[in-house]
C-alpha cells in the first residue's frame, strides 16, 4: 500500500514525466490618468496602506478572454495549441490527449486550464499569468499571444465607448439642429403675422414718443396755469384747452397702444420674448452639442483604457514542473497516511471483534 504507489510514482517522475516550461507575465488595465505601479506603490499596496490603479471589471474582462473559449480557439487557429500540448515524444498523461480524452474542441478547452492560469491582486492591481508548455519557446509564443488577445479585448471596448459615445453626440446634435430651425421657423412666423421685427424696440419707440408728448403737456398747462393767473378772461386759453385735449388724447392713445388692451404692444412683447428665449437656448444646445461630438471625435483616436504589460513574458531556461522530488514524497505522504488510517481501521475492528 505503501511501497508499489511510491516506486511507481518515482518510476514516472524520475523517468518518464516530461519537463514542463513556464512562462509569467505580469499586467495591469488603466486609463491614460492612472500610472503603473512603482516597487514602492506595490509594497504599500502589499500591507494595505495604497489603493489598487486598475479597474477590477476591466481586468476580469481580460481574464474571461484569456480563460474563454475564444482564446483556445485564436490559440489553434494562429498557433496551432493542439499541436504544442500534444507532441508525440511528450509522455501520455501529461499531453494533450490523455488516454481518457478525446480530440474534439471541447476536449481541448477542457485540458486547456492545465496549462494555463491567471490571477488578480485586489491590492496591487496586478495581474498575473502562467503558462505551462513542453518547450521554452513554446510557453513564451502562448503567454505572449494571450497578452496580444488580452489587449484587442481592451481595443474593442475602446472602441465600442468610443463609437457609442460619438453616436450619441451626434444624436443630440440632429435634435439639437431641428429644435433651432423650429424656434427660427415659429420667431419668422411671429414676425410675419404681426408685422413687427422687434416689439421690444417698438415699444421703446412709443415709450420714447409718450415722453415728449407728456413733456409737451406738462408745458401747456403749465402756460394755461401761468395765463389764467394773470388774465383770466383771455381768448388764448381756449385755444391751450383745445392743446391740451389734443394731446393728452394723443397720450392716451400711445399708452393703449403699448399696455392695457388686447391689441397691445405687451402681449406680442411676451410672446416675442418667449420665442427669443427658446432661440437662444436651441442655438446653446447646438452648440454643446457640437463641442460634444468633436469631443467624442477626438476620443476615438485615443484609448481609455491600456493592457499594460510591467512584466513581458519570459523565455524559461529550466523546467520548473514537475516538481519530480516533491511529488514522489506527497504520494510517499499519502500513501502512509492512507495506510495508517486503514491499519487503525483494521484494528480497531478486530478489537471489537474480540470484545
């Protein structure tokens, strides 16, 4: 129980399995405002005392590309994975197929997590991916194109933002273009209908013309006051009423003109003043409007976010699994345990048996 699982657990470690070569990479996903982690950022980060640069659904986004079906399948398509795992002078539990495996896609993904790995620190930021492969060349050409794989999704989200950001921009603008034609459309109509291009200055005009007219009227009776004072009976005075008469009627007539009645000047002037307004701001939305999409234009010719690679991925020079001794002494472990626990088993059982 002990003895045959060991020898033949050193047999394959010692003789038969194949090195195995890994290549790390090291990343982060940023904006263009975030700056990659110094050593001294990583070490504060490390005991909690920073916050982490990268955005966490960013970097899952890579890590559910790297870990999809879509990165076994660019892998075989460009690489040609099946043919890396599976060489013929690799051992058959270690290769792709197993002797239990079959050869389909679906097969291929399934023994795809093997050989690759990736991880996240919360603290730091960074990501971390390991890829295992019977060559060093091999590791290093899989971890490399992951990364490449890991920065088109990046790309793709860009651009999407970029695209979805334009076309609304550009959405706002058409509406922003016909709120202005319809307010200049209904301000000519205005005009048009009342005959009058500005009733605010119209009504300037009058109010002006309503001031010398009562200035007028204050000098006429100021000269009817002075002559009925010192000859009451004069002819003239009839004549000043008549002045007066004329031009208060005159006065009356500018001020119904411009408030007090419905054909007034003060109604247009509020409707007038409306139309202005609802102008003026179609022409401000326009021209936000505007800025907005020459804002989004130049968004699209830069990236929001970045893969950002601290540590490149590695060309190993030594294989580092399987780890050949290690191995041999957790099956030697196991094995004595599993022993253990059968020989207490065994006794205890004959124990009870004699009682």
């Amino acid at each position: 129980m002990v003895l045959l699982p060991t020898a033949l657990a050193a047999i394959y470690y010692l003789l038969i399995a194949a090195p195995m070569y890994v290549s790390e990479a090291r990343f982060i996903v940023r904006t263009p405002s975030q700056q990659a982690p110094s050593t001294l950022d990583s070490v504060l980060l490390g005991v909690g005392l920073g916050t982490a640069t990268s955005s966490a659904t960013d970097v899952y986004a890579v890590h559910e590309y790297i870990s999809s079906r879509d990165a076994v399948r660019d892998l075989e398509k460009y690489h040609h994975l099946s043919k890396l795992l599976g060489r013929p002078s690799i051992d058959m539990i270690a290769r792709y197929p197993r002797p239990f495996e079959g050869r389909s896609f679906e097969d291929l993904y399934g023994a795809y997590s093997r050989f690759v790995t990736v991880g996240y620190n919360s603290q730091t930021g960074i990501s971390t991916l390991r890829v295992k492969a019977f060559s060093p060349q091999d590791a290093q050409t899989l971890a490399t194109a992951l990364l490449d794989g890991g920065e088109g999704v990046i790309n793709r989200l860009n651009d999407r933002s970029a695209m979805d950001a334009f076309a609304d921009a550009n959405r706002h603008t058409q509406d922003a273009e016909q709120r202005v034609t319809s307010s200049e459309a209904a301000l000519t109509s205005f005009r048009n209908r009342e005959k009058l291009i500005d009733p605010t200055r119209s009504s300037l005009a009058d109010l002006e013309l309503v001031g010398k007219i009562e200035g007028q009227l204050a000098t006429l009776r100021a000269e009817r006051s002075a002559l009925a004072a010192s000859a009451p009976e004069s002819p003239q005075l009839a004549l000043l009423d008549q002045q007066i008469q004329a031009f208060q009627a005159q006065a009356d007539s500018q001020h119904a003109k411009i408030a007090g009645q419905d054909t007034s000047l003060a109604p247009l002037i509020g409707e007038y003043e409306q139309l202005i307004i609802d102008r003026d701001f179609a022409a401000k939305e326009l021209t936000a409007a505007s800025t907005a999409v020459e804002s989004a234009r130049l968004d699209m010719r830069r990236k929001h976010l970045y893969l950002e690679r601290i540590v490149s991925p590695d060309l190993p020079d030594s294989a580092r699994e399987p780890r050949r001794l290690y191995s041999i002494w957790v099956v030697f472990i196991g094995a004595l345990l599993l022993y253990a626990t059968v020989a207490l088993v065994l006794a205890g059982l004959r124990e009870h048996g004699q009682q």
